[in-house]
C-alpha cells in the first residue's frame, strides 16, 4: 500500500513525468515508459493484466500497482490525494486537488 499525489500521464514523450513520491497515472504503459517509474511510489494503469508490463515493472522495483482501473485517467486528476493497495487491487481518493 501507498499514498501519493497523483501524477496523469497520457503521453509519456509529451507529458510532464511524475516527480519523486508521486503516483503514477497512465492508459497503458510499454518499455517506453521506463524512466517515468523511477521515483513514483506506486502505478495505476487502465489496461493490463498479471503479466503486463505495468505489473512486471512494479513488482521488480518493489512498488504497489494496480491495472485495469478502467476510467482512471478521467476519474483521477493530478495532484489527487490517492491511496493504491496493489494486494487487493484497490484505488482509493482520499483528497481532490
């Protein structure tokens, strides 16, 4: 389980990347979305599944992440008190920006 400020990212070349402490927001994620992983203290994804990449990145850096969260990206905004509980599969808004 972690807290964090919410970070949607729609495009991860044009989009402003999570900073450190964040949770990280997403549609999807690919091996391009590397870099925004570093630093976020957990991931929420639209799409995906036990053996997506959004879940395989997580687990290896040790990061709580739940995928298939459909309607996520319009439901969370940036900035967004949320809570992830990766276990459980759990997204929780505890504050709106």
């Amino acid at each position: 389980v972690a807290r964090g400020r919410a970070r949607v990212v729609m495009d991860a070349y044009s989009d402003d990347p999570p900073e450190p402490g964040e949770v990280l927001i997403a549609p999807i994620t690919d091996p391009g979305w590397m870099p925004l992983f570093v630093g976020v203290v957990a991931v929420v994804a639209e799409m995906g599944g036990e053996l997506s990449h959004t879940m395989i990145v997580s687990r290896d850096l040790g990061i709580p992440a739940v995928v298939g969260a459909v309607g996520a990206t319009s439901a969370i905004r940036t900035g967004d008190l949320v809570e992830v509980d990766g276990s459980h599969g759990i997204v929780r808004i505890l504050e709106r920006a």
